[in-house]
C-alpha cells in the first residue's frame, strides 16, 4: 500500500504557532510532528508516502526533502490552489497505480489505530472506502459516522448541533481507499470528501465500511490539544520518539547533548530537554515541561506542564504553568504565564507582567 497525507491546511486553529511554519513542521518533542505519522505508516509496513501541499510547501520540501532520512520514500503533489479534502486526494493519485489500496491520513491527527487490522477489514469486506472512527464524550465539533451492527456505515453528519447526533463514534481522519474511488472525485475542483465525495459514495450503494478503535487519537489543530498530545505521550498513552535519554532506567527524563543545569536545579519527571538547556540556581522544573533546543532559564523561575519551543529565554524569577512558548521569545523577570496562554515566534513579555 501507499500512504497519502493532507498536509495542505493553513494551520489557523493552531496560531500564532503556524505563523512562521507549517503545522506539519511544529515540534513535538523534538521532532516536527509529521515524524509521528511517518513512523506510524512505517509501523504499518508503508514507506511510500505522498505529502499532498499546498500552504508553505518550500518549507516542507526542506524539512522532509526525499524521505530518505525518515527511512520512507515521500512524492509531493502541490496544490495550485486548494481542492478541499477529496480534491487534494485525486491531485495526489497521479502518485498512485489505479490497481493499488491507499491509506489516507488527516495532517493533524497523532492516533496509534491498528491501521494492518483496519486494512484486513478493508479486503474482507470489499469495500471500496473504510473509515476509521473513535470514540469522543463530545461529538459537536467533529463529523458522525452512523453504522449498522455489521459495520457498513448508512449515514454522516459533519458536525451536529447539540442532541442532533445519535453516536459518539467519529470519523477520525484515517481511511483507506479503493484507488477507483478516485474516478469520482472531479478533477481540479475544489471537493470535500466528508461533504461530497462519502455521502454520494453512499448514495451510489458502494460499500463503505467503519473501523471503530479505541486506540489513542488526538486532533492536534488546537494550541490545547496540541499540549495535551505531549503530555499524553510522556504518560504512555502514546508511542513516542525520545530525543535522548539520560541513560538511567525508568527516570523518564530525556536529556539534550551540552545541557547545563545548575547544581541547585529541581527537576521533576516526566520531561523532555533539547540540547544546549541551561538552567540558573534554583530554578525549578517541574513535571511535564518540554523545552526545544537552546533555552535559558534563569534563577528562581519555575516551570511546568509547558511546552517550550527553541532558543526561549527566560528571566529571573519567572512562572509558567500550561502554557505553550513559540520560538526566540523572551519572557522577563518574575513575569508569569497562565495556562492556556501561547505566546507566538518572537513574544517579549516585559518584567512583572501577567499574561
């Protein structure tokens, strides 16, 4: 099989962060977030893998060049102007033998769904589109995928209002398709598969099928959720891709190459540290705090439950709690950063202020 992934996305809902890159490049624990779905697909046995673009793609092409150093092989189908989700998906099959099975992946989702399971029911069933779901306690904001006890699925709802839904089952952004379906998708339009392409299929009797897990999934498209997904993975509800390890067993702590901490330094588990950290005289750090490569942290300043992007500084004195901190900010002398707060590339926070 090959993989195609929607990379297209301006990454609005994740701003400021995406400012200045794409969501796909954001770190996650040290590695750009698109590296958790390509070791995904390779778990899976997939390495050949078309990026479908269409926001910042030389930026993408930088990062990820041919694949090679991800031990995959990555084709890149560039949109001239946004063709929606099924759109992006028949612009990617020029990539794609007509005779082949196609994995399809949402850009912004981090799951460990049973994608070979998920593949043997595809064949099994003879469907021409699976669609993976999982299960959520609020359904609103996503799109319902209503089955019968078999597991065809007879009906889709994008984003119910409340009570309108009947199933917390949502489509979870993984599919699998029959590369034929790709004829029905007109081309260089813009067509959106949950709004067009799956209710005609429907609508057509073709056979589509649901994949219920309750395997781990998380939509990264929120600066909340986006926290919430490294957190998740420093508990182990997540496989993850340590940038380094301090050698000791069990401590889950992963350590940068250089870093320089203070003897004084309080630092609790879980936490990630890139390279080149240097922490002042009692600072402490506290469990879940993820920083990039390069920062400074000053005397006194508490951290924790953050994420902390390269080449931060921060001053003396300073708090930061739930937070996410673009890269190269500057946060001042005893200021403090409340949850829920993200600071974009470049943020200065003055002395003694509250964000």
């Amino acid at each position: 099989m090959k993989a195609i992934i929607l990379v297209g996305g301006e990454g609005t809902r994740l701003r400021p962060l995406t400012l200045h890159c794409p969501k796909s490049t954001v770190p996650m624990l040290g590695h750009a977030f698109l590296e958790y779905q390509f070791a995904f697909l390779r778990k899976h046995g997939i390495r050949d893998i078309v990026l479908s673009i269409c926001h910042q793609p030389k930026l993408l092409r930088a990062a990820f060049g041919t694949g090679r150093r991800f031990g995959i092989k990555l084709h890149y189908a560039l949109e001239s102007q946004p063709l929606g989700t099924a759109g992006a998906i028949r612009n990617a099959g020029k990539f794609i033998d007509r005779r082949e099975t196609v994995v399809v992946l949402n850009g912004d989702i981090l799951t460990d769904i049973n994608l070979t399971r998920m593949a043997t029911v595809h064949r099994g069933q003879r469907s021409v589109l699976t669609i993976g779901l999982t299960w959520v306690e609020d359904p609103s904001a996503y799109g319902l995928v209503q089955t019968s006890r078999a597991g065809r699925v007879s009906c889709f709802l994008e984003k119910p209002s409340p009570g309108e839904g009947q199933t917390h089952w949502i489509n979870s952004g993984v599919y699998i398709f029959d590369s034929a379906v790709f004829d029905r998708i007109p081309e260089g339009k813009n067509y959106s598969s949950e709004r067009q392409l799956f209710p005609e299929l429907l609508s057509a009797g073709q056979r589509v099928w649901s994949f219920p897990g309750r395997d781990y999934w998380m939509d990264i498209g929120t600066p909340a959720k986006y926290l919430q997904a490294h957190l998740d993975i420093l508990e182990d509800r997540m496989f993850m891709l340590p940038i380094g390890s301090t050698g000791k067993k069990n401590s889950r702590l992963y350590m940068g190459k250089r870093c320089r901490f203070h003897p004084t330094v309080e630092v609790s588990a879980p936490g990630v540290f890139g390279d080149d950290c240097v922490a002042a005289a009692e600072a402490r750090i506290g469990e879940f705090a993820i920083l990039g490569q390069r920062v400074k942290i000053g005397p006194h300043a508490v951290i924790q439950r953050s994420v902390i992007w390269d080449k931060v500084h921060i001053g003396e004195g300073a708090k930061l709690n739930g937070c996410v901190i673009g890269a190269a900010c500057q946060i001042g002398r005893f200021a403090t950063v409340r949850p829920g707060s993200v600071l974009g590339q470049g943020t200065i926070i003055p002395d003694y202020s509250v964000v």
